[in-house]
C-alpha cells in the first residue's frame, strides 16, 4: 500500500535491499530516483549508508598479500584426517 501511496519514494526495505547497487553505482533509472528521495528524508537509512561506506571503506584498506603455499603432504594430511573422523 505504502508503494502505491508514495511511488516517487522507495521504502525502508526497498532502499536497503538496494543500497549495496547505490553505493557501487550500478542503479538506474527510476530505482535510483527512489532510493535517493527515500535517502534524502530516512535518517535510519543515511545512518545505514554511512556505516556500509565506512565498512567497504575499511575492507578496502586491508592489506591482501599473496595467498600462502601449502605442501601437497599436509592437504593430504588435512584431508585425510577429516575423512576418518567424518566417518
């Protein structure tokens, strides 16, 4: 009922479903009219946006080194190991 009452607007549930496709750029359209009107007045959904920037900003910020070698013996081992006790 709210959609038909305010089509111009997105919802709560719709923005936030929608947030992590505004902060990378990929809507369009009409979607993104709504989402922006709905985030211009939904200062629980500004505070929502905030927080995801700040997590991406922070995960962004990690160093990612290079993924460390593992010995063919110890995957065997590993594998080993968790087939008996899975049986």
């Amino acid at each position: 009922m709210e959609l038909f009452l305010k089509p111009w607007m997105a919802t709560c549930q719709e923005t936030g479903e929608r947030l992590a496709d505004y902060v990378d750029n990929e809507l369009e359209g009409r979607t993104l009219v709504r989402v922006r009107r709905h985030l211009a007045r939904c200062k629980r959904c500004q505070a929502l946006l905030a927080s995801l920037t700040r997590t991406l900003e922070e995960l962004r910020t990690l160093r990612v080194g290079e993924p460390e070698l593992v010995d063919e013996a110890t995957v065997s081992a590993v594998l080993a190991r968790i087939d008996r006790d899975g049986s």
